[in-house]
C-alpha cells in the first residue's frame, strides 16, 4: 500500500499518523505543493490524504500553486478510483472543487471541542466506531459553509455546522485536525493569524495552554484518530 500526501506548510505534515503508518509498514510519499512541485498521477498510489494549511481557498492569486492543486484534486474526485481523506484545508479544498461554499467564520473555532454525529453517520465507514459526541482539536478560521451538492453531512459542532461530511462513497472531509499533537501545536508559532485568533478568544499564553490541554486529552484524541486511519486503510 502506498499513500500521496498534500502539505501545505512544513508544519501541516499527518502528524500522528506517521507513527500509525510506520507501524504498519505502509509507503506514503509527501509532496509540498506549497513550493509549487508538481503532483504526481494519483495512479500508481492506493489513496490521497489531503492536509491542512495556513492557507484560504480562495487566495489563487496570493498563492499561485493553488489552482493546480485544486485542480488536481477535483480531477481525483471526479475519477471516482482512490478513496480520499481532506483534514481541515484539505477539507475546504475539497468542497470548493465541488460546488461547495468555503468563507470565514463568525468566531474562529479554536480548541479541543466536541463534536456531534448526525443520523447519517450512523455506519458511515470512515467514522464508524467513533465516539459521540467526539472530542476533537479545532484551529480554522474558515469553514465549509455550504456543501457541496449530493454531500452526506456526518458532522456537527455548536461553531461549524459542517465538521466532517462525504462525497460518494470514497470521499471525505473533516474540518477538524485528526493528526495533531502538543508538538504541532506549539509550532503553529509561526502562523502569526492563527496564534492573533487563539489569544483574542483565550488570552496572552493561549498557545501554550492549548498545547497542555491537547497533552491531557492526548489519549482520547490518538484513539479517534487511529480509528479514523484504520477506518480509512480499510477502504483501501
């Protein structure tokens, strides 16, 4: 089995999902499309996982690799052969490529949250097994405001209404960060916007506060996350 992986930062890498896939022996080649490289033919890999960003999907012009990407990503879709995971970034990506609205929130939605199933995720086979409501670690400053047509909404929070939803039967979106750990989050340091919102919502020493909590619920958080990834091999 052999894994493509979109990053879009040094820092938005699959996280905790490394450990899971070198356990498993699985290959996974990442590819920074920030830096502009081209992306391979999704043909001779097994499944793409689609990470997160500082990014917007709506900043083509500010980042002129994205348009690529993006349409990349809705070519994949459209093929409709590999299964594909979007987690956060990945997520609006997704959506947006698909007739979905993507815009800014309200409140950003920063912290480590619950989150609510809906009736259709009952047997959903990505998340299949995951507690609810779920805690989750949250960190957007945009959403999925709208979903894409024929979208299956599997997730909720009192925030962002669309946490997680599918396309088909091998497409997904997640807004929520699966693959986070403390460590990743003390370097989102060097995303400024990100850190500005965190202390508007919770005060100057948010960022290290948030990495404590993230700490405390560290198990919780790693099981959700390697059923999610177990969830997600097994359609491969």
């Amino acid at each position: 089995m052999r894994l493509l992986v979109l990053q879009h930062s040094p820092l938005d890498h699959p996280g905790v999902m490394r450990r899971y896939l070198a356990e498993d022996g699985i290959e996974w080649d990442p590819i920074d499309t920030y830096t502009g490289c081209a992306i391979p033919a999704l043909d001779s890999y097994d499944a793409l996982l689609v990470m997160g960003g500082p990014q917007q999907t709506d900043q083509e012009l500010v980042y002129s690799w994205l348009k690529a990407e993006k349409d990349y990503i809705r070519r994949a879709i459209l093929a409709k052969k590999k299964p594909i995971l979007g987690i956060c970034l990945g997520s609006q990506l997704i959506a947006d490529v698909m007739g979905g609205r993507v815009g800014p929130m309200a409140m950003p939605e920063i912290g480590i949250l619950d989150v609510e199933t809906t009736p259709a995720a009952l047997g959903d086979a990505l998340l299949d097994g995951l507690a609810a409501p779920a805690k989750t670690l949250q960190w957007h400053l945009n959403a999925v405001l709208e979903l894409p047509p024929g979208a299956v909404h599997l997730m909720r929070s009192p925030a962002c209404e669309n946490q997680a939803f599918r396309l088909g039967d091998r497409v997904w979106g997640l807004q929520f960060h699966m693959e986070l750990n403390s460590e990743m989050v003390l370097g989102t340091e060097m995303f400024l916007d990100y850190v500005a919102a965190l202390e508007a919502q919770r005060g100057v020493g948010a960022l290290q506060r948030l990495a404590e909590e993230t700490e405390r619920y560290g198990g919780e958080l790693d099981r959700s996350a390697r059923l999610i990834y177990d969830n997600f091999l097994a359609l491969v």
